[in-house]
C-alpha cells in the first residue's frame, strides 16, 4: 500500500511539473518596426480638353470673294488675246526704260514668283528705292495698287515706274511713243489689239495691255483644292496653322481669294511699328492713313520674301511673329509658329508654263529707234 502511495505520489509530481511547464507564456514576440509610408504623389493636372476643331465651312468662308469684288471684276475690261499677248511682250520691253535695261520684268520676275529677292529694287542708274516691290501674281485682285494704293488700277500702276525717274526713268510720253511707233511690229499689234482707236500706239493702251497681260497671272496652290472641298489637301499641321491664323485674327486682315490684298491697315495696330514711311499718309494727307498699307496678298509668300514694305525680313517665322505683336498684341509658342508657317507654305502654287514664263521674242530696233541713253 506504501509502495503505491508512493508510486502515485511520483505520478502526481511529475504530471505538476508537467502541468507547471505548460503553464508558463513564452515572451511576446518583438513589435516589428511600423512601415515608413511614401509620401503621396501630387495628382497630375488633368489634361486640357482639346480645343473645339473650326467647322470646314467656317475656315473656307473667310476666303470667298466679297460682293464688292464680285462687281469689280464684272465692270473690269473684256481683255482680248491681242491685247494679251501685246501686253506679254511689254512686260518683258527693256526699250521701255531710259537705258534700254529694265523692264517689268526686272523687278517682278515671273520665273521667282513675280519678285527680285531684293530688299528694295535696282532702278536707272543703279537708284534704289525706297519700298519691297511686291509679287505681280494675284496682283489683279487687290483693292489697289502699290503699298500706297496711289494707284487704284493696274493699267494706273503700269504707267508709273515708265516714267518715275528712279526707275524706268523715260523722260517723258513722248520718248515711249517714239519708241514704239519705231518698231513696224509694235505698230502693227497696237492696230491689231485696238482697230477702233484712230491712234492705236499710246501709252494708254501700252498700260492697258501689260495690265490685260497681268491679269492672267495666277498661280493655283494646294490650298485651292481645300477651298474647293477636299479637306485632305492640307496636312493635319496646315489644318492647325490654318485654323489658329483664323481664330487668332490673321483673317481680317488676310482674306479673299488672294489672303489680302483687299484691304489698308495701320502697321503696327497694337503695339507700334518702328518705321519713318507714312504710308498711305503721303497720298490722302488723312491722319488716319498715317503709316497704313494695303495688306499684302500671302499667295506664294514662302517664295516672295523678303518682306514687309521695306523688305526688312529675312525669314517667315519672323513676319509671323512680328505681325502677331504688332497686329494682334499675341505671342506665339514656337509650336504655334511652326504651325502658322505649314500653313503658308500651302499657299504656295505651281507657276504658269513658258507660254508665260519665257521671255518671247521681240521685235528689233529700227535706225530710228531711240538709242539708250545712260544719263
């Protein structure tokens, strides 16, 4: 009975020692270090809604020819293929000039789109003068003629440079007809392009044909085709350039079918221009003329440079920027530029063939044509 007591007494110990051991709470584990959360990212800033796209109708409108253009050209003359080809021939007459080495085509050069390259053109005797000569191409469009407008038509603008003397430098009507009467082929187209007239060779009529001769001179671009309907003429970038030149303001002033011409504006409308010319100013004597000019047409104007009135710049995103400070009181981003000069540059059309181009062959001087004169 001993024995068993303590047998059990053993059992009981060791299931205490046991129990004891079980008992006991093993040490909590370490808290892991709380993690290090990132700093928030700034949200990024939603992107602009992408501006509403000028409706086709809208971008052609401002390029259709005004009601007053309209009625222009229907009382302009029924010019004849006589009087052309007679003006054809006279645009490209040295004989014409003082020295016998200027013509129309000295200055307004159609093989360059009808312009020099120059700053300002060479006249008699190497004189300089004192405004760019613009381009002759899309010329019969304009609201007048010269950067002036003192000349209202063409055949008005073809009579002067003959006898302005810092140019052609004829002396007077007389030397011309003397020149022309000289000439049995020149007496004979004159009859042939004014058989109503009793004196067919005049300077009258001479203007009146080198002005029906550059009534022809058009150049067609692919931007006509996008006037015509095809809206795919012009590249996504030119549609963007077309579309801020409208919606900046360029069209009021650049419009038609020529993208100016039809209109006079201040230079400098916004912000001021540095120059001493007046402008329209020396032909009106009207304060409000000072320093207006007729806008130019920017038909082919990637090729007519250099530009402005006194053929001061040199490169076309220049004159896009000057013109957007001075005109507009604007800033453009050089994206925006690049954009406005694609669109330009579609404005460029294929020039006439040598039916038009080629000087063509004059007729010789007589014994009693008169001599060049250098004086």
């Amino acid at each position: 009975m001993k024995q068993y007591r303590l047998w059990l007494g053993a059992g009981l110990v060791s299931l205490g020692a046991v129990s004891s051991s079980c008992s006991k709470e093993s040490p909590p584990p370490e808290p892991k270090p709380a993690a290090v959360a990132a700093p928030a990212a700034a949200p990024e800033p939603a992107p602009e809604p992408p501006k509403p796209r000028m409706s086709y109708e809208k971008l052609v409108s401002f390029f259709r020819q005004s009601a007053a253009a309209k009625a222009a050209e229907a009382e302009a003359p029924a010019d004849t293929p006589a009087q052309i080809a007679l003006g054809r021939m006279l645009f490209f007459e040295t004989r014409l000039s003082k020295n016998h080495d200027i013509s129309c085509n000295s200055c307004h050069d159609l093989a360059t789109f009808g312009v020099d390259g120059k700053a300002t053109s060479e006249g008699h005797k190497g004189q300089k003068g004192s405004r760019n000569a613009p381009t002759v191409f899309h010329a019969s469009g304009h609201i007048a003629q010269f950067w002036d407008g003192r000349a209202t038509t063409l055949e008005e603008q073809v009579s002067g440079p003959m006898l302005n003397p810092a140019e052609m430098a004829m002396p007077d009507e007389k030397r011309i007809l003397a020149t022309l009467n000289s000439i049995p082929q020149y007496v004979k187209a004159f009859k042939e392009s004014y058989p109503r007239d009793r004196k067919p060779v005049s300077v009258t009529n001479a203007a009146r044909s080198i002005a029906a001769f550059e009534r022809k001179l058009f150049t067609t671009a692919r931007f006509d085709k996008f006037l015509a309907g095809d809206e795919s003429a012009l590249t996504e970038q030119e549609r963007r350039g077309l579309e801020l030149f409208a919606s900046s303001g360029c069209t009021t002033c650049h419009n038609g079918p020529s993208v100016g011409g039809t209109s006079f504006q201040k230079l400098g409308l916004i912000e001021e221009y540095p120059t001493d010319d007046k402008g329209r100013f020396d032909v009106t004597k009207n304060e409000e003329d000072l320093h207006k000019f007729r806008v130019p047409t920017l038909r082919n104007v990637e090729k007519t440079g250099p530009w402005f009135h006194d053929g001061s710049v040199k490169d076309l995103p220049t004159a896009v920027r000057l013109m957007a400070k001075h005109q507009l009181g604007m800033s453009f981003s050089d994206a925006e530029v690049d954009d406005i000069v694609a669109f330009l540059k579609s404005l460029t059309g294929e020039l006439p063939g040598p039916e038009v181009l080629t000087p063509p062959e004059l007729p010789p001087s007589t014994r009693t044509t008169p001599k060049p004169d250098p004086t």
